[in-house]
C-alpha cells in the first residue's frame, strides 16, 4: 500500500486547479503549482479519495467529450460545461461509496474538493463570479444523482438536464436567488451544501445560451430548439407531436437512423446563435 505521503506528491503531479477562471478540473500535469493550497491540503488529508475524485473527473472530461463533440472538456459557462460538473460529482460520490463511505461522508468530501476548486489561487477565499456560481450548483445537482442505477441511466439524465429545453440560462443573480434571496447566505449554501432534496436542485445552469457542438440522439416529443456554435449531428426520432429547429453555424447533420415521425415539424438552419 503506498504510503500517504507518497500518494499525496503523486497527486500533486497530476492535479491542477485555476480556480480565478472557476472552470478547470483536474488534469495530468508535471507541475503541480496551479493547485490552489486548500485542495491541496484536502488531499492531504484525503489521498486515496482525492485519487477518486481525480479519476472521476477524467472519466466525466471523456464522457463530456461523447455527447458534445471533441474537446467540448475544455469548454466553459455553456452545456457541456453544465454536464461536465454535475458528472463529475454524481461519479465521484460513486467512487467513494463503492470504495466504503457511507453516504453522508461521500457527499461530504467530494463537496469539499469540488468547491475547493472555485477558490482563487491563494485557497484563501472562493472566486464569487458567474462562472463560480454556475459551477457550485451544477455541482451541487451532480451531488443529488449519487444512487444511479447505471452509468447510461446517469448520462442520459444528466445530458437531458445540460440542454434545451430542460437547461437554464441564467445571471449571477438568479443563480444566487434560486438558492437564498440573501447573497451570503446563497454563495454559502452553494459552497457548503453536500446535497440537496430542494427542487433548486432539479435542474442545471448556464450563464452562455449558445453551444458549441451537439450530438443528438435522444428522442423528442416536445416543441424545442437548438443553437450551436459550430454543428449538430442528429440520430433521433422527432415524435408525432415535436416541433424541432436545429440551427447550426457551420451544418446540420442527419446521419442514418435520424427520424421525423408523420405530424411532426422540422427545420434545419446553417445560422447559428441567436440569428434566426
């Protein structure tokens, strides 16, 4: 068994946080100077769980990829930003409970290393921005799905919540409104809050309405429309009683196995966001 220690310099080699951006997971790095003092001493405290987390996030940076094109990872304040985080912390209570925490310890310590990395590069206070506030409550969301039964029950849920018409575009403000009508007391609750029963927690939110890329595959049986940036890529059934709009800025593609079912409405735009 390697030593704490040990384990604790191996993960500061492949963690890092910048948490003034408010966005970043971990990922390997040779130098561990981006990682904020407070994570850090969590992991410290925590090695073989914060190796969890770790891999956790490296599995919700992959699967973020899969549903929203290539290098959607790295993307920031949208949907694939929104499904990232709340992956990430559903996946790692599910380490962390199938490693031997009981529930309330899971929620625990993965609410602390998540929110350690929306603190600023001193660890010594958290980053109260938009961008944070967004993440703290995706977060917060990932938390409230710890007893799925399958790893594709998840993403179809979570993926289902990150885009329209389920998605919520929002300010600083009504972020902060949906949790207390008091500022401190919200950023509070956001920072601190190991899961929630709340219906606050019932849905994801993002501060940029425009996507950069979506793959599609889920059927649709209610009025909605998409926007992206870059494409959309299409394998799914438009139900009787859709009315669809895809509006992409560079295409729309509707591979095989694509389906407008008889009374349903469909367009496709090459426009892009908030143009047609």
């Amino acid at each position: 068994m390697l030593k704490p220690s040990f384990l604790y310099v191996s993960l500061l080699c492949c963690l890092y946080v910048k948490a003034s951006i408010g966005h970043q997971l971990p990922l390997f790095l040779s130098n561990p100077l981006g990682l904020n003092p407070r994570v850090q001493a969590l992991a410290f405290m925590y090695p073989a769980q914060a190796q969890l987390i770790f891999d956790a996030s490296n599995e919700a940076n992959a699967y973020t990829d899969q549903f929203f094109g290539a290098g959607a990872q790295s993307q920031n304040d949208n949907s694939s930003n929104a499904f990232r985080h709340s992956l990430w912390n559903a996946l790692a209570v599910k380490k962390l409970k199938d490693a031997g925490a009981n529930d309330a310890t899971a929620n625990d310590i993965v609410q602390q290393f998540t929110s350690a990395y929306e603190y600023n590069d001193a660890g010594t206070a958290l980053v109260k921005t938009a961008a944070s506030a967004m993440d703290l409550h995706n977060n917060l969301v990932g938390r409230s799905f710890k007893n799925y039964t399958t790893i594709n029950q998840l993403l179809d849920s979570l993926f289902l919540k990150a885009i329209e018409p389920k998605v919520i575009t929002a300010t600083l403000s009504q972020i902060l409104t949906s949790h207390n009508a008091d500022v401190n007391t919200a950023w509070n609750l956001l920072e601190n809050t190991d899961s929630s029963n709340l219906e606050v927690s019932r849905f994801l939110v993002r501060i940029d309405p425009c996507t950069v890329s979506l793959l599609l595959t889920h059927s649709i049986a209610n009025t909605v429309k998409f926007e992206v940036s870059t494409f959309i890529q299409a394998q799914n059934t438009l139900s009787s009683t859709a009315k669809v709009t895809y509006d992409a800025q560079n295409y729309v593609l509707l591979n095989p196995g694509f389906k407008a079912d008889q009374g349903s409405t469909f367009a496709a735009y090459v426009d892009g966001c908030g143009n047609k």
